[in-house]
C-alpha cells in the first residue's frame, strides 16, 4: 500500500519537477535539497553511466551515475568530487555546489552504488570496493588527480579507503562524520535495519523515520522529523524521500559494507595524504566527534597531516541545516580554485 506521504509527492503531476539547480539540466529524476541562490551562468552540465570494471554478470555490469560540472574552456580547473552517505543520492550536495563552483572549482557528483540511479550490485559491498569506486570515476573521465573528495559517513569512510590504495591521486580528503573502524555493535545494529527494511510494504518509509531521527537528534539544527511518517510536517522532508525511495536492496548491498570495515587495519595512519577529520557537535551525542578527535591525535603522532573541526549543532549529515557553518570549516582548509 502506497502511503499518503508518497502520494502526496505526485500531487499534479508534479514528483518529477525539476528544482533550481546552479546549472542547465538535462533530466532530474532524484530529489534535490533546497538549492541556495547563487546564479551560475555559462556551465557545462554532463549527465554518464560508468560501468564498474570486473562487475560483469552475463555482459552486463554494476554502473555509478555520475555528473560533472565545468566551465567552457576551463577545464583545467582543480576538481572536487563528493562521495554521499548511506541512504542518500548525489542531490544531498546540491545546496553547497554552487559555493564551490564560484570558488574556482569544477565538480563530480556520483550515486554510490545501488542508490539514486546507480545500478544495485550483484554482491554485497566492501569499503575497500567503495573506495575503488572513486577512482573508476576519476578514471572514466580521465582526471588522473582531484583537489580534495568530500565525504560524508560512508562517502567519507570510501573516501579514506580510496587515500590508502591511491596515495597521490587527491591532495585532501574531508571526511565527515565516520570511524576508522566499524564498532562490535554495527554488524547487530545493521542487521536490525535491515530487518526493518525488508519485513514491510513499508519498510523504508520506517526507517527514514528511525535514520532521520538517529542523523538530527534532540537539540540539532535541522527540524526534527515526526515518527508517524504521513504526518503532515514530514511531507517536504527531502531527507526522508532520499531514504525512502532508495532501494531496498541498495540499501542492504551498501550498509553490509559497514558492518565490519576496518582503515585502520588497511593502513589509515600511514596515509600521508593532507586530511580533515570534521563531526556535527550533535552526532551521536557527541560520540563521533570524540571518536574523530582522538583519531586525529592518534594519526598525527604517526605522521599524518591531519587536523580536526566540529561543526556546532549540526547532527549526521552537516551540510544539511547548519550549511553555512560547515561551508565556513571547509572553506578553511581547501585554497581558492581557478578561472
């Protein structure tokens, strides 16, 4: 049974709108947060399907939907590509593109696997895959070195991963919100998720109102979500819709990958690779931004170029709510871009 909430975004024909975004578009199909108003003028937007080498089941493969933003004839500019978290698409950074576009920087956004129209993968996911997943994006369009990757939960965690298999390929990670290690509890706590996905008609729909309430708890910037998911103050959540409307599937093919990673048994303190470790004060109740704290104090006794930044009253995903603060930490630790 389709739940009002999900009806209601078809009201009029108009689910499949496309909402102000700082380039001319082609085709939206996914949701898109609330865009800031800068205009941009004069960019390139390309739309690619990137197949996954090796993933090939009887010819046809895993593939990542990918999008880059560039101005003409500056392609030389420094790049910047986003890895987005669990239960998200690449629209989760649609608000805080525009701010680096008109830094100087050109842009990759891709779905990870089995999420926005990414394919869903044969197998479950590792982090180390994940990682590799950057780097088949950076090789499809031939940029053989980025800026930084942005990452937020598992986008950062990939992110990690990908510094430590591809040492000298990006000149700064961001990572946001995640562990170097998965936690003892994690292969119980996900199993129980998706449990809760896959016992119902409704089953994500009940966990967008868990996850939205884990990611922005008690005394977080962004609004707090209603646990009756058709209630009326839940139906323009963007953050619920990209949680809702993930696959299933995707969704467990995914969240396996952090059921039992470890960096810091790949080789994590050994990256040289200038990172910043950045937590919402909120997360976790304060946890991850411990957690990360002592992880910067860990790596940078081993010789990593690495630093720390907490982003007050934000929860799970900073960018979402407590925008501006987070844009300001960023802003501190990657130069200007070119034109």
């Amino acid at each position: 049974m389709v739940s009002r909430f999900l009806v209601a975004l078809d009201v009029a024909g108009k689910s499949n709108d496309i909402v102000p975004w700082p380039v001319d578009r082609e085709e939206v199909r996914s949701v898109i947060m609330p865009s800031i108003a800068i205009k941009q003028t004069n960019l390139i937007h390309s739309q690619h399907t990137i197949p996954i080498p090796g993933s090939d089941v009887h010819g046809i493969p895993t593939t990542l939907y990918a999008v880059k933003l560039t101005k003409p004839s500056l392609d030389q500019r420094p790049w910047l590509i986003f890895a987005n978290s669990l239960l998200t698409n690449m629209s989760l950074w649609s608000s805080v593109t525009p701010v680096f576009i008109s830094r100087g920087y050109n842009i990759i956004l891709f779905d990870q696997r089995g999420h926005g129209q990414s394919s869903i993968p044969l197998s479950d996911c590792t982090m180390p895959e994940l990682g590799r997943d950057i780097a088949h994006v950076l090789d499809y369009f031939k940029t053989q070195m980025v800026e930084a990757i942005i990452g937020v939960s598992q986008g950062a965690a990939s992110a990690l991963s990908f510094s430590i298999q591809y040492p000298g390929r990006a000149e700064k990670i961001i990572a946001c919100d995640t562990q170097a290690k998965a936690p003892e509890s994690n292969k119980q706590a996900w199993d129980d998720r998706i449990k809760l996905a896959k016992n119902s008609d409704d089953g994500m729909e009940r966990l967008a109102i868990v996850t939205a309430q884990r990611w922005f708890p008690a005394g977080s910037v962004y609004h707090s979500v209603d646990p009756d998911f058709n209630a009326d103050g839940n139906h323009d959540n963007p953050v619920l819709k990209m949680i809702a409307t993930t696959p299933c599937q995707g969704f467990e093919r995914s969240a396996r990958a952090l059921q039992t990673y470890d960096l810091l048994a790949d080789g994590l303190l050994q990256s040289k690779t200038k990172t910043l470790l950045v937590a919402g004060e909120k997360d976790g109740g304060g946890m991850i931004s411990k957690a990360l704290q002592q992880l910067t104090e860990s790596w940078a006794k081993a010789g990593g170029n690495v630093r720390f930044a907490e982003v007050k009253g934000a929860g799970h995903l900073p960018m979402v709510g407590t925008m501006k603060q987070w844009i300001q930490v960023i802003e501190g630790f990657l130069p200007e871009g070119g034109d």
